[in-house]
C-alpha cells in the first residue's frame, strides 16, 4: 500500500513489491518526458530493502536543463502529477502523485 495523508508520518514494513512499483513508474515517465531525462532513480526510504519507510515512492529526475524542464510540466500532469514548483528547494521543480499523495518527483539540472 501506498500513500499518507498530508502531514501524516506512519513508517510501513518494507514491501518487495515497491521496486516493481518504482519501474513501472520510472517507465511512464520516460514515455512522457524521455527526451529530457538523464536519468531516473528510486530514491528515499522505500528504495532500500528491509527498512520501514513512509509509504511514498520518492523518485529523483536528472534533467538535461533545469530551466527548459517547465516543458515536463504538462506532460507530468498527464500523468496524474501536480507540479509544486520549487517547493522550498531552489533549483528543483518538484512534484506530487495521488490523493493521498504516493508518489513524489524531483527534477533537478543544471
């Protein structure tokens, strides 16, 4: 399971099933922004196994260009997203998925 309520913190037992969770994630995003993508990675608690988390895929985007990444912006909210600009964290464009949220995305460039 998936997901917390807006400042709720709850750790969760580890699931094997949030990498595939993950994957299938990190494929839909290289469908819809591929072309500025350098890389995708499963990041924060639940990308480690075995240890409690909060049940939230965190997922780090290297982008080609922190400012020609806006682009994302559209094609992210296809994809269920709602774009958070910088959220506190200069430099990033940050974003999240689900009511409660599930998952989280950061794109950072330079």
């Amino acid at each position: 399971m998936l997901g917390l309520p807006s400042g709720e913190v709850q750790l969760s037992r580890y699931e094997a099933g949030w990498r595939s969770l993950f994957l299938e994630e990190a494929e839909r995003l290289r469908t819809g922004i591929g072309g500025y993508v350098l890389d995708i990675q499963h990041i924060g608690s639940t990308s480690i196994p075995g240890m409690p988390a909060k049940p939230i895929l965190d997922i780090g985007i290297a982008v080609t260009d922190f400012e020609e990444a806006m682009r994302c912006v559209p094609p992210m909210e296809e994809l269920g997203y709602i774009y958070k600009g910088e959220n506190g964290i200069p430099r990033r464009h940050y974003f999240v998925k689900g009511d409660p949220p599930h998952s989280s995305c950061a794109c950072i460039g330079d």
